[in-house]
C-alpha cells in the first residue's frame, strides 16, 4: 500500500432511521479512508444491517449530513456513487442457477462490459480469490464458505471502494474462515475499504483499523473521526 492515499473520501454523520415507531439508528455518523478494516459489533437488532444498506445506498435515512471527497452533497447524487462503489455483501449471498464463472461475471455483464474484458476480469477474480478449480462448479454443489468466496469475488470484480460485509465468517467451519480471512486481508491490502459485521468481539488473523459497538441503534465505541470539514444536511428527494 506504498503511496496510497488514506484522506477520508466518504463521511456520514448524524445518520437517523426509523422503522415505524422504533429508532433504529440514532445520530450515528462514520467516515471511511482507502484500506480500513472497520469491525462493526453489536447484537442481533442492533442495526448493523441497517447501517450498511444505508452506507451502500440500499436505503435512505431520514436525515443525515453528507460529504464525498471533501465535497458537500445531497442524497440524491450520494446515493448514485455509492451504489457504484460501494458493494453490500448479505450473510447468506444469492448465487444464481449456474456455474462460478457466470456468477461472477454477472455484474460485468449487467455493467456491459465487452467480452474479452469480461472474461479477463472475472479469471482475475477467480485467481484473486483462490476459486480457479471452481470456475465450473455450479453454484447448488458449493459449501457455505465457497459461496461467500465466490460472492466476495463477484463484488471485487466491480471493483468497489468500499465492501460491506455482513457477518461473512458466521455459518462456516475453521478451514473455511480461515480462507476468507486471507481474502479479506488481501482485499484490504490491495486499497479496498471493508467494513466486516460480528456480533462477537475482535477477530484473529484479520488487520482491525478501528472496532466500532453499535448497541440500540447508537454507537457506544468509535475511533475519532477527522475533523476540520463541513457537511451539508440531507434534503428530501
């Protein structure tokens, strides 16, 4: 990571979302750099998968103040930037009825990418991740741990900034966490941001940057967020 540039380019603060009655997150703000591996812990109901969906532009918040690259923005244009780099990775990864190498190459191909790119970029991933002898393996015949790697690998085709990873080690047996703590940390060595969620504490054979406790919707343990730049309110759509 020689030469990276680590300044902050997302920043979300005072993110408020409620579902109904109930205050799911409350004023919970969060800035991202190149490279970090956030550890997002908390509880079952917490709302570490409502964070996320909001993070990648999945679901909008009621209100919360916005900056991209040192730059004032609203929801709106957010929102389209981060469904384009950022990348929501579910516990349980849909993988379509085919074989790992169409899985894969889904996106590329949602995007238009021409053929030759198509199938260089997704040997890469299939390289990248380890998955080369599974390119023809159909999805239906794959463990809990090869379906998150082969989802893992689909997203880091689409080459995303950030990756949100919601409890990605959960189901697995130790051989299979142990293959993709190696890939996580080879996606983070590479520049790409992730945010990883657990309800446990701190993981072995991961590089942690910051571990933040997010309890009742409210963020209990953070590291300091960098200051010295403005936000603007969330306007309405």
């Amino acid at each position: 990571m020689t030469g990276l540039d680590r300044k902050v380019w997302l920043r979300l603060e005072a993110i408020c979302f409620s579902r109904g009655p109930r205050r799911v997150l409350d004023d919970v703000s969060l800035s991202f750099r190149p490279a970090e591996l956030t550890l997002l812990v908390g509880a079952n109901g917490s709302g570490k998968t409502t964070l996320l969906k909001i993070i990648s532009g999945l679901l909008k918040p009621d209100q919360a103040t916005l900056e991209y690259q040192s730059r004032q923005i609203g929801w709106r244009r957010l929102r389209n930037t981060l469904l384009t780099e950022t990348c929501y990775l579910h516990q349980n990864p849909y993988l379509f009825d085919a074989n790992v190498f169409d899985n894969i190459s889904y996106g590329l191909k949602v995007m238009g990418a021409p053929g030759q790119l198509l199938r260089e970029r997704t040997d890469l991933a299939l390289e990248t991740t380890s998955l080369q002898h599974l390119a023809q393996r159909h999805s239906s015949e794959l463990s809990s741990g090869e379906r998150q790697r082969v989802a893992i690998a689909r997203a880091w085709a689409l080459s995303p900034r950030l990756m949100l990873m919601d409890e990605p080690l959960a189901n697995m047996d130790q051989a299979a966490r142990h293959q993709c703590r190696l890939l996580i940390r080879q996606l983070q060595e590479s520049g790409m941001g992730i945010i990883l969620t657990s309800h446990e504490g701190r993981h072995k054979g991961l590089d942690i940057t910051r571990e933040i406790k997010l309890a009742d919707g409210r963020l209990t343990q953070q590291s300091p967020l960098p200051s010295g730049s403005t936000v603007v309110p969330l306007r309405p759509v």
